[in-house]
C-alpha cells in the first residue's frame, strides 16, 4: 500500500512536504498532545500563508460545502456573544472553537490527492494510538502493583479518559477497514486490532464501549449490504436492539442479594476498622466517599456480616480496595463486569452523586435543561454559559461539591442554552447532512466517524475542549473532501 509513498513524497515542493509535516503532526497531536495540535495548526498556516496561492484556497473553500457548514456554526457563535455579557469567557470559547476552523482549513485548501500520503496519516493515527495505550497501560500496571492508583479511568496519561477512549474505538475502525488491504501485515493488524480491543475492555470507559460496539455493528450492517444480503441487516438491527434491552433491564433490575447493613453493628466494626486501616471510620475513601458506609456496601457484596467478625475477614485486598473507594467487590474485577456494578450501583443506591460519572452528568443534565427552559429562543450565549451554571446549581441547592460542578456534559445541550433553539437545529442539520452524505456512499471510516460523534455528543462537550473539537475537525474533513484519487478511503 505504501510502496508509491516515496515517490509522491518525493514529489512535493519544500512547502508542501513542510504542510505534510503540519498534518502529520495534528494526526498524531489528536492522540497525545495539546501541543502537537497547536504545533501543526500554527505550521499549517504558516506554510499556506508563504505560498499565497489564496485563488485556488478559495476554489477548494467553495466546493466544500461541508467546511461552510462549520463556518457557519462558528460564527453563530459569535454572533452570541452579542447578548453575552462575560466577553472574556465568550472569546476564551471562540479561541478553543478556532481549531473547527483552522483544522478544516489545512486540509482543504491543499486537498490530499495522493492514497499513499493519506494512508500515511492514518498510520500515524493509529501507531499513536497503539503505543499512548501500551504506555497508558504499563504505567497503570506499575501504579496498581505500588497502590498509587486506585481508579482505572486514570490509566489515560494523554487527557481526558473519555475522548482517549473513543479515539481508540475509532481506531478499531481504521484498523478494521484496512485490514484486507494489508496482504503482507494481515497478521500485524489483527494484533492491533486484539489489543485496542482489549484496552477499550480494560479501560471500563463507556464511551469507548459503546463506540466499540457502533463500530461492529456498521461494520456488519456494510458488509451485508455490499454483499447485497439486505434480508439479514433487519435481523442484525433487531438483535442489537434485543441485546441493548437486556442490558438496559439487567441494569434497573434491582440487587437480590440480602442487604443486612440496616442491622450493622458500627461500633464493633469502627474498632475492627482501626486495627486495620490508617483512614479514620468516619472519614472519607479516595473516591470522596462516606468509608462506613463503602464498608457497609463491601461487606454485603461479600455476603459477611457488618460486625467486627465481618471485617475481621476481609483481606489486606479487601481493606485497599475499601478505602479506594470500590463499593461492591465485583467492581474490583476488570472490564465490563466491574462497570456493570458500578454503574447498577450509582443507579440503585448511590444518594449522594459526587464521585459517581453517571449521577453527576444525571445533576448536570437535569441543570442544563432548566437552564435551557428559561433561554430557549435564544440561549444565554456562549459568554454566559458557565456563569448560567453557577446559578442554576445554586438555585437548586445541588448536591454536587463545588469541583464537580461542571457544564453540561452533553454537546446538544451545551448548543442549545448557548444559542438557542436555531443554533441546536443548526446543529443537527449539519451533522445530519455529513451522515446522509457518508451514507450515500457506503464510507465505512466517515459513517463511523460521525456515529461515534452523535453518540460521544450525548455524553461530553465535545465541541467545547481543543483535544474534542480537533478530533471532530480533523475527520470531519478528511471525509468531506470529495474523493479524487483512485484508491478512495
């Protein structure tokens, strides 16, 4: 597949090998650095800048009606700070935003004709990916053994565990998509494909999951339609469907096991506790949570009783786990089934949402939508959306402390209060389109791309942090660009 790369390579002017160095730099920046990113904007713009070449830029804007799209959303941003009264704040997002633009930009102006080169990108991507996670994983192995980790959602060294996770899962895809096209590395590939499997696995991240599991369903849905079998895509469709409703029962079924914490003896089991921990009873675990009451829920996912016998059984692992924070001892296993506990945990019984993701973005949602009520013609514009928040937490009397007191958590949302009704129909007009598009014509890569997005955008901000809106940016346009060349992506 790269036997030609040398020769195009070869090929460039000095300033396009040095704009090629520019992409290579955010295809790898997406994955590990902030400052990759920046680096390869501030290069990119540079190098267009030098050659000037601005009629042709404008005959490559113009044909991309995908890029005007983009343009568009920014400057309804924009436009919002006119009725923002934090213009500090407003111009702090439109600088992170500027990534929409500028990123879409360098591709397009000089669009890649070349397969080889763009298969290079996506190398990068992808070696990127495989080494950040074995490094990730290493790191994570050697904290656990020393017990200076307790949270496997800290085995993301490159930002946000949840953005990591989905660049893995997309990931997945390419590997997938060239799989068959690597007759010399087929075996490679599959190892890499094992692998990411594997750590979306461990990683226990939900978005990574759920995008793993959007990548094998398109996968299986193109497959079938390709090899003209449309009959078995509607058995495919209702079994995914069957399976996600087993999922979503097994998860509010409520726990059968016997609860006996009501009848706990807590003064036995404080004097028991402090024989065998330095962390005080009535304190707090690392996860900001009541210890006794960590206690409490431990003892009964081990079936022992809540006395001084109960914890005198526990194990020196029991009493680590404990006072990280891990309320149920299969939450301590690895991989589904400890986010399974976890999350029937937070649903169940967790009162309290501090330190439980899925109850804090449940708290955030809930003050994103009241936000959302009292604006929803016009939103309170993108300067006034974290000061919207710190009223309306206040005005509910939250229970979430003061650090977990975030925005929405939600892409739709965050649009909706910051612009209005029009910006968040905007919003889904362009991203329905870009899906239609990629639709059209069976893309594999741009179909996963953006159904990770719609998805991902229930559970993140995603347009509002640079590592998120340059992910978006960057494939976005890498399948937008109408493909010329003969071996298509």
């Amino acid at each position: 597949m790269f036997k030609n790369l040398l020769g195009d390579f070869s090929n460039l002017k000095w300033t396009g090998k040095v704009h090629l160095l520019a992409l290579a730099l955010l295809f790898v920046g997406v994955v590990t650095s902030k400052f990759l990113l920046s680096l390869g904007m501030i290069i990119g713009v540079g190098t267009l800048l030098i050659e000037r070449d601005f009629k042709a830029y404008w005959l490559e804007i113009k044909e991309n009606r995908f890029f005007q799209f983009v343009v568009l959303f920014y400057l309804l941003c924009c436009v919002s700070l006119c009725w923002s009264q934090n213009l500090p704040y407003g111009l702090h997002d439109l600088r992170v935003k500027t990534s929409l633009i500028v990123i879409p930009l360098l591709l397009i102006v000089k669009p890649l004709k070349s397969d080889p080169i763009k298969n290079l990108l996506l190398l990068l991507f992808v070696s990127s990916i495989v080494i950040s996670s074995l490094i990730n994983f290493a790191v994570f192995q050697f904290a656990l053994s020393k017990d200076a980790i307790y949270d496997v959602r800290q085995m993301s060294l490159c930002g946000s565990h949840i953005r990591y996770g989905i660049i893995v899962a997309f990931g997945i895809g390419v590997c997938i998509n060239y799989y068959n096209r690597l007759d010399k590395y087929k075996l490679l590939t599959l190892l890499v494909i094992v692998w990411l499997v594997f750590y979306t696995y461990y990683s226990q991240v939900l978005a990574g999951l759920i995008s793993l599991i959007i990548i094998a369903f398109l996968g299986g849905i193109l497959y079938l339609i390709k090899k003209k079998k449309e009959k078995l895509v509607l058995g495919i469709v209702l079994i995914t469907i069957a399976i996600t409703g087993f999922c979503c029962y097994a998860l509010f079924v409520p726990e059968t096991h016997k609860n006996i914490s009501q009848h706990a003896d807590l003064d036995g089991m404080e004097k028991a506790w402090a024989k065998r921990s330095t962390y005080q009873f009535d304190s707090t675990d690392n996860k900001n949570q009541i210890l006794k009451e960590t206690l409490v829920r431990y003892l009964d996912s081990k079936a022992l009783v809540n006395d001084s016998m109960g914890v005198g059984k526990l194990s020196d692992k029991d009493i680590r786990n404990i006072e990280n924070g891990y309320a149920d001892i299969h939450e301590t296993q690895s991989g589904l089934i400890a986010r399974y506990y976890g999350l029937r945990y937070q649903i169940h019984e967790a009162k309290n949402p501090n330190g439980h993701s899925l109850l804090q973005r449940l708290s955030s949602w809930t003050s994103a939508w009241n936000i959302t009520k009292d604006h929803w013609i016009m939103g309170v514009g993108i300067g006034d959306v974290a000061d919207a928040f710190v009223l309306q937490y206040e005005k509910e009397h939250s229970l979430l402390r003061e650090e977990n007191r975030l925005r929405a958590h939600n892409t739709y949302l965050t649009t909706w209060l910051s612009l209005g009704i029009f910006g968040f129909l905007y919003l889904c007009f362009f991203l329905g389109s870009y899906f239609k598009y990629q639709w059209r014509d069976l893309n594999f890569l741009g179909l996963a791309f953006i159904c990770i997005s719609l998805a991902s955008f229930c559970l993140e901000d995603s347009l509002e942090t640079q590592t998120g809106v340059s992910f978006f940016a960057l494939f976005y346009t890498f399948y937008s660009i109408k493909r010329k060349s003969t071996n298509t992506d």
